[in-house]
C-alpha cells in the first residue's frame, strides 16, 4: 500500500504552528511516521542529545527533521549569506562559520570544531558533500569526544582512494572491472595497459569523484591525451594526480546498492537504485527499484556490497555503486561512505529512515532489522530540479531570488525535500539543487505519472530551472519502456 503524505497531529505538536509555516516546503502533505513503518522510531532507546549539521540546505533540513521526530535538539551551522535560510531556522541553534565561499565557512573543520564546543553537541551529521567523506574531520571528531555520525574514518579512507578500494573489492571477491590494479605512472604505460586490456578503456583519477579526472581512450592517440588530460584536472581538482586504467564498459547501467551496517558486524542491504539517467556524470533523474534486475541479480548484487563492507569494517549507511552491462554482469564502481542525495526513494520503497539508522548506530545501537525485513514495496522516482537552463547553460545556476514557489505538495503520494522558501536566493557559491522531488507508487507508471502531474503543478519564478527536461525524459518512449543506460540523456 504506497505510503501517505499527510500531515498528522504529531508533526503539528513537534514542529509548532510557526515552524510549521517556516518548514512548510518540506513537510506539507508528509506524514514522515506513516513512510517509515520498517524498525519505526523507539522514544524509549538511549540517544544524543544534541547533533550539530555540518551541512546546508536541503540536506541539513532533511537531518533535522529526524532528530526532531527522535527528541533531539539540533546546531544549525552557516554562512553570512545563508543567515536566513531555511536550515537555519528549522534548528534549536545556528551559529555563523564564516563568509560564502565553501573554502571559508563549511569546509572550516577548525570553526564547525568551534561551534561543537560552544554548543555541546555530542555528535555531528555532515550530510553529504562537504566534509562528508573527509577522514581528517572523523578523526579529528573522534578525538575531541565527539560523535560523527558516518563511517568509521578507517573505512572512509579505504573506500575514498579508487585504487585501494579495487585492491580491496577484488580481496572481498566482489566483481570488478577488468584493469590495471596500480597507479599508471606514464603516458606510455598508459598506452601499453590500454593495449594489454583492449579498448576502449577507461583512464580515470584515483581520488576522483563527479565526472572529473576521466576520459575515455578508443586507441593510442587518444590513450596518451587521455593520460594528460586526466592528470592535468586530478591535479587541479584532488591535488592528487594518480591514475588508474580499467575496461571500459559500453552503454552500461549505474545500479546502485544501499548499505546499513552497525558496530556490531551486522549489515543489510536495502536494495537498489537506478542511476542510469546521466549528464556530463551527473546523476538528474533515479529510480527504485531498477526495471532491469531480477530477484537474483537483485540478490547478488546486495550480497557482494555487505560483503564488500564488511571487509572494510564498514559501520554506518553507504551505497556501492556498480556498472552493469547488457547481459547483466556488474562491477564494482566505488562505494561512496555517506548518505547519498537520492536515500529518499530507497526510504519510500523500504519504508527504512536511512538517517535514523545512522544516528542509531552512531549511538552504539545494533541494527534491529535483518535481511528478511527489508521490503520492496510500489515504486519510486526522483527528479533533481536545479535553478539551471538544462539545453544551453547546463552546470551553470541561474542565479536570482524566487519570488514565487510553490511546491506540488498537494498531490497525494509527492514528496519535496528541500531547503527553499519563496524568497530564497539561488547563490553562485552553492549548488543550485531548488528540490529533490519524489513520487511514489504501486508501479511504475503509477509513480511516473504521479511525478509528471508534480512537475506540470510546480511553480518556480525569478530563475531558469530544468523542469522542462525532466518532463521530456520522462515521456520519452524508451524511458518509458525502461529502456536506458548511462548514454541515454546524451543521445536524446
């Protein structure tokens, strides 16, 4: 039976009829309790009493909402710019970190350091971007007495570097792309690992990560520009120039698999994901499940993610990713070691809070849910609407304020998770996501429907936005029919 976005008596009584109206992007027609029926919030368990966000805008008002529904108070962290965001006001404290660049307020592990001491926050979500994945900041958490709430930093530095985490994949006997396990030191060797693998091949940054530091070589030529190239932009983006090789996989799918593990070597896999709808690597449209795994692809896949996990001593939610051909051979992609932007389609499915999971487990809780319990109910879609103009300036925001917006929140079984307000401002400094916005269904098509109703109802005005081409894809004949790969946007 899909889950029912309403607003119940309880979110009236958290949140208060002036936060309410404050947050009402967000939780207008959600009933947060009636989707999240698997291993449902237990007001008896131990738990934190302050968690500080180490985030921003749609993701820190998504972390929020939890702790409020578990009784947990919350530090807001932001920048001069975003003083009046909705973040900010959604949470019991906020404190100013520094000016609009990244550089010089969010990824300030010495001034978020500050706030967790000024405020007393015992544990510290970072969200996803930012500091999410960084080691140093865990670490340095860790020894302060303070909570992350994420992966050990062990398991974030193993997973984090693509040539250790192959090493290790092949170690855990979990499928991977055939390639060259080491750093390729010189345009020649580049060439002959290429010509050892066959081509196409794929040349790409060992730190890399959203497109950045890759190339694709069909030949020698283009396996020494590639090698460059690929260097050239690791060094600038990573600082770190270090290269790998591996086969390169045409037209394949990115099928993603969600992880849960605890402190107590205890793992569940809650499905997957369908990440195959790509621009320039950048993820714009998913759904879950995938209309391309059976039960025992499905099966395999979630298998050798756990066992991938557990050989890092992995201890918190995290997705592996893995491309999959035509025939339905997958390979090990990464693991990304945070919560993920697309989890809310994963949570509508499974009826599974990914961030009150990780908050338990941060806590020392063990996981109360095994495999057998995990669902796969209905369908689900999201669609990223960013403030961009996706056929002329795509990546690039439109910058402005949104004098006018409303949220397709009246639609029964829509889901916006979002940090804007009418009002907001779309500002150079960030990236310009408006809303995750997730439909959900019995079926597909009931969700694809729902969805395309969602996007026809959505009012955006003072900044170009990508509705128009999520709209497009979405009634496009071979994405109806499921019939995609990691290629398919480029080819519309």
């Amino acid at each position: 039976m899909a889950p029912c976005f309403v607003v119940t008596s309880n979110l009236l009584s958290l949140f208060g009829r002036h936060r309410l109206r404050l947050c009402a992007p967000l939780v207008r027609n959600q009933s947060w309790t009636s989707i999240y029926t698997t291993d449902p919030i237990d007001p008896k368990e131990d738990k934190f009493k302050k968690i500080l966000i180490a985030n921003r805008g749609e993701i820190a008002c998504r972390v929020i909402h939890t702790c409020k529904l578990m009784g947990i108070k919350t530090v807001a962290v932001h920048s001069d710019v975003d003083s009046r965001n909705l973040h900010v006001k959604l949470a019991d404290e906020a404190y100013c970190i520094g000016p609009a660049p990244t550089s010089q307020s969010y990824l300030r592990v010495d001034a978020i350091l500050d706030v967790v001491k000024k405020s007393g926050a015992e544990a510290v979500h970072p969200g996803y971007g930012f500091l999410s994945e960084n080691m140093d900041f865990a670490a340095k958490l860790t020894e302060a007495g303070v909570t992350f709430i994420g992966p050990n930093s062990k398991a974030i530095s193993m997973m984090g570097d693509k040539i250790e985490s192959k090493r290790i994949a092949n170690a855990a006997k979990v499928n991977c792309i055939p390639g060259f396990d080491g750093v390729v030191q010189t345009p020649e060797e580049c060439v002959k690992i290429a010509q050892t693998i066959g081509y196409p091949v794929m040349i790409k940054a060992s730190a890399g990560g959203g497109g950045k530091g890759m190339r694709i070589a069909w030949n020698d030529k283009e396996a020494i520009d590639g090698f460059r190239f690929s260097s050239e932009e690791a060094k600038s983006s990573f600082g770190d120039d270090r290269l790998l090789v591996e086969k390169f996989i045409d037209k394949p799918r990115h099928i993603e698999v969600q992880l849960m593990c605890d402190k107590h070597g205890n793992a569940v896999y809650l499905n997957e994901r369908e990440c195959s709808i790509q621009r320039r690597n950048q993820k714009v449209i998913e759904e879950c499940p995938s209309t391309f795994l059976d039960a025992d692809t499905r099966k395999a896949m979630g298998e050798q993610a756990v066992q991938l996990a557990l050989a890092v001593g992995y201890d918190s939610a995290g997705t592996v990713e893995f491309l999959v051909d035509s025939k339905k051979n997958f390979y090990f992609l990464e693991m990304n070691t945070r919560l993920q932007v697309e989890h809310p389609i994963t949570e509508c499915v499974t009826g599974v809070d990914i961030v009150h999971q990780m908050i338990r487990v941060a806590k020392g809780h063990p996981l109360r849910i095994s495999q057998k319990d995990i669902p796969l109910r209905g369908w689900a879609f999201e669609c990223r609407v960013y403030a961009e103009d996706p056929f002329k300036h795509f990546g690039l925001p439109s910058i402005g304020r949104l004098h006018r917006y409303i949220e397709p929140n009246h639609i029964p079984n829509v889901r916006c998770d979002s940090g804007i307000i009418e009002g907001s401002e779309i500002s150079i400094y960030y990236d310009p996501m408006i809303c995750k916005l997730v439909t959900y269904g019995n079926d597909r098509e009931a969700a694809r429907q729902t969805m395309l109703k969602a996007l026809d109802a959505y009012v955006i005005r003072g900044v170009t936005h990508n509705i128009s081409l999520l709209r497009a894809v979405l009634s496009e004949p071979h994405f109806i029919k499921g019939d995609i790969d990691t290629g398919y946007l480029p080819r519309i």
